[in-house]
C-alpha cells in the first residue's frame, strides 16, 4: 500500500486495538491468475508461539479457499472510517481531499483443524454477542445446527506485515480546528475521523 511517511502510523498496539475494532476484512489471494476478495470477519489471535496471528472462515463453496497454498502469502485489508473534506474548510485556496484510516496486513495462510476452527467460531460468537439483549452462545447450540461447520474451511494467518494509514489532514494543523468541527456535523463515519483526528493531534 502506497502511504508517504507523513501518513504513516507505526504504533503496534494502536493498530492492533485497531484490527480487533475493525476486524471485517477483505481476504485476498489469487484464484487462476486473478485477484480475488472475500469479505469476512479476521479476528486478530495469537498462536501457541505467541505470535500475532488472524483467524478466520469462509464456505467450502467458495472456490478461494481450494487455492490456499502452503508458504504463499495472502493480504487482508481492513478499512475505518473515512470522509470527504472540502477545501471551503481551509484558510487559504487548495484542492478538496479525503480523510481515511486503512490497514494492510500480509501474512502466510494455513487451514485450521476441525477441533480449531470450532474454538475459533466459539470465540467469534461470544465476542459479537456480548453486548446482545439475548445473548446466544455455540456451545448451546444442537449437534444438528453445528453440523454446518462441515460447510466451512477455517484457516490461521501468521502476520509477516503491517501497513497501516492514518490520513488525518497532517500538514494543515492550522486548519485542523474548522475541519473537525464541520466533520463532526456530518454523518458517523465523519464524526469517527474527527475523533481520530483529535487523538492524533493528542498523541
């Protein structure tokens, strides 16, 4: 991913809090020659070694997964909020532009175990449930309704790469003050930048 240095963010534990607040992805790998993409939830784990690693499925029906190679690097990109800022917002005449966090993560694919992708889908479930009214839990669930793990492929990534931007209006501080204020006006993903651009400005 292309990002100039004044865009960069290289905080480990940020990024990380990050991918674990922003965990639906994009899988890509090649497929007969060509790019193609799963969106999917990628949780951020760590393996038996304690290595930073990413977690997740996708359906036996999907035909991606039958291209999983041994050793063959994979991406995962994850996408936060992101706004349009208009130039009326600056002090002095320049093009419009667009504020946006994003992650690249590069790393090497291997199928999980049956016995490892059930634990893997246990976790995913508790972790989106609770906040639910009604919580529900896998562990409760039938032999019959959990049967349906038999239609799908769960797979580990070992994390050898992290690309991560930060696109925060830097280099036009002096405008920071206004480009907040009429981002958070805007709509949730407008007011999320504002957010990032304050703590930005903090750190």
């Amino acid at each position: 991913m292309f990002t100039p240095n004044h865009y960069k963010n290289e905080d480990i534990n940020e990024i990380k809090d990050f991918l674990v607040n922003n965990s639906f992805g994009i899988l890509v790998n090649q497929v007969d020659g060509k790019p193609w993409a799963t969106h999917i939830p990628l949780e951020l784990d760590v393996d038996s070694e304690g290595k930073d690693i990413l977690v997740g499925h996708i359906a036996k029906a999907n035909p991606q997964w039958k291209h999983f190679k041994e050793d063959s690097q994979v991406l995962c990109i994850f996408n936060g909020p992101h706004s349009y800022v208009s130039s009326s917002w600056y002090k002095e005449e320049e093009v419009p532009t667009w504020n946006y966090i994003a992650v690249h993560v590069y790393g090497i694919l291997k199928i999980q175990t049956e016995e490892a992708l059930l634990e893997s889908l246990h976790q995913l479930v508790d972790k989106y449930e609770a906040n639910s009214k009604k919580p529900v839990s896998s562990r409760d669930m039938s032999a019959k309704t959990m049967r349906q793990i038999k239609g799908v492929v769960g797979f580990e990534i070992k994390i050898e790469d992290i690309q991560a931007t930060y696109k925060l209006s830097q280099g036009r501080e002096h405008d920071h003050a206004k480009i907040i204020s009429e981002l958070e006006e805007g709509d949730a993903s407008s007011i999320a930048v504002a957010k990032a651009m304050k703590k930005n400005n903090t750190d």
